[in-house]
C-alpha cells in the first residue's frame, strides 16, 4: 500500500462504531455533572450541525437547546437558515440571539480600542458567543457541548476561552473530514457538510483562508503524524511542501497552551 493510501485509510472510520462510542461518552459526562442536558452553538456549519445531531440522538431532542449567534452585517444569511434547519429538522430546543449589540458594545467600552487590529477585535466574538452559551446553560442546568474538531485543536485554530470554552468536546477526537464522514451517517444536510467552512469572524472569512491548507490536506499531515512518517513522505503524500508539514508541527507545539487550563505554581 502506498504511503496517500495508508494515509487515507487511518482517516477512515466506522461513523456506527463511532457514534456509539461518542454516545456513551456524552451520557456519561452529563451524569456525571447532574445536568439535565447540553446546549450547542449552531453556527450552519458542519461541526456544530453533526454535534447537534449526535447529542439530540444521544440524549433525545427535549434535552438539546441549539442556539443561533448571528451578527448581523457579517453573518451570513444562508448560516443562519441552515442553523434554524438542522434545529426543525432534529425537534431540539431553539434560540437566535443576534451579538452585534454585545460586540459593539464592548468595543465603544474600551476607550483605547484598536479597530485596526483584525485578530484581537475578531476573536471578542466567539468569547461573546460562549457567554451566551453559559448563560442558557446555567439557566437550564446543562452542559455545553463544544463544536471543535480534532483538526482546530491540533492546529489551534479556536479562540482561547471562545469556542475552545466548553464543558465537553465530543467531536474533538475526530478530524474535519471523519467529522463529515459522521455528518453523512447522520443525515446532516448535503449543503451544510459542502459549505465552505468559517468562523464568521468577518465578512468573507474562511478557515482554510486563514490556515493556508485545505482541511483535507491538514488531516492528512496529521495522520501522517500520527503514523510516525517522515515529513517528506507526509508531504508527498498530502500534495504539499516538507515546509508545510514542519509548520504545522510547530504550529502545533506553540498553540498547545490553548488546550490547558491555567498554569498554577508550586510552592
């Protein structure tokens, strides 16, 4: 078997086995936490979309609240019905709370507020977004179920204490494309798993924009990894630079803070 093959073959998984054992992993955090349920962000996007139907299969749709966070003048519209689709389509809990006023606000709040700096105005947003979150979970004693694959975390492409704030992760052992490989089990909308994924961050914004690699090609430098192959196989294999590849493993290594809870000293 060639190296792309072998390569592809790990990205392939059981979507059955999978969400048996995603399943069992939800049930169990939410027992264990005494929660009546979780509460999801529905952005109209794969990962959120397929988490969604996971946990309103796992947990029934009486127990899932989806909410929609628009900001107006930069989300697009056709998210924000696919969002209001995939909650029809599962019967789960809906809520749209459009945060333009809460950004907008928070920006007028700092006087010295830079509008010129896009990374940090950008990233109020998913910080935002999970106040809300927690809100409605503390209203309604549930967990919130993060959206974050395997390939935003690995690459750290989440905003600390964002979207990377959640009480569970259940898609987060799965790479972007074994994500859509679940999302098809599920009966995920075609034109949501297609979507040209994004944040929303700001109009016109895409990940793989920001990433500089396709997620496809992303997961296979990760899996290639993860089977111990040399950089330039990996490369080859991938269709990219050897330069890529050790980006990303540095990438990697330098975002991994994002992932911890806050460092304590010793004394």
């Amino acid at each position: 078997m060639d190296v792309r093959k072998k390569i592809l073959k790990s990205l392939s998984v059981n979507p059955k086995i999978v969400e048996k054992k995603l399943s069992a992993f939800i049930k169990q955090k939410v027992k264990d936490a005494s929660a009546d349920g979780v509460v999801v962000g529905l952005s109209g996007g794969v990962d959120s979309s397929t988490n969604a139907f996971l946990c309103a299969k796992t947990l029934g749709a009486a127990n899932v609240l989806g909410v929609s966070m628009p900001e107006v003048g930069v989300t697009n519209s056709a998210d924000t019905f696919d969002a209001k689709e995939v909650a029809v389509k599962l019967g789960i809990g809906y809520r749209v709370v459009d945060i333009a006023s809460a950004v907008d606000s928070l920006q007028r709040g700092i006087t010295d507020f830079r509008a010129d700096e896009r990374l940090p105005m950008a990233n109020m947003k998913p910080r935002v977004r999970m106040v809300v979150l927690y809100y409605y979970a503390n209203l309604m004693n549930r967990l919130v179920a993060g959206s974050g694959n395997r390939s935003e975390f690995r690459a750290g492409y989440f905003t600390k204490y964002g979207d990377g704030a959640a009480d569970i992760a259940p898609l987060g052992c799965l790479y972007k494309t074994q994500v859509k490989q679940l999302a098809a089990h599920f009966g995920v909308p075609q034109q949501i798993i297609d979507k040209t994924p994004t944040a929303g961050l700001w109009r016109g914004q895409t990940d793989e924009s920001e990433l500089g690699l396709s997620y496809e090609k992303l997961d296979m430098i990760y899996a290639g990894l993860d089977l111990r192959l040399s950089h330039g196989a990996i490369a080859k294999a991938a269709g990219v630079k050897s330069g890529d590849v050790k980006s990303f493993v540095e990438r990697e290594q330098r975002t991994t803070h994002k992932l911890k809870v806050p460092e304590i000293p010793k004394l």
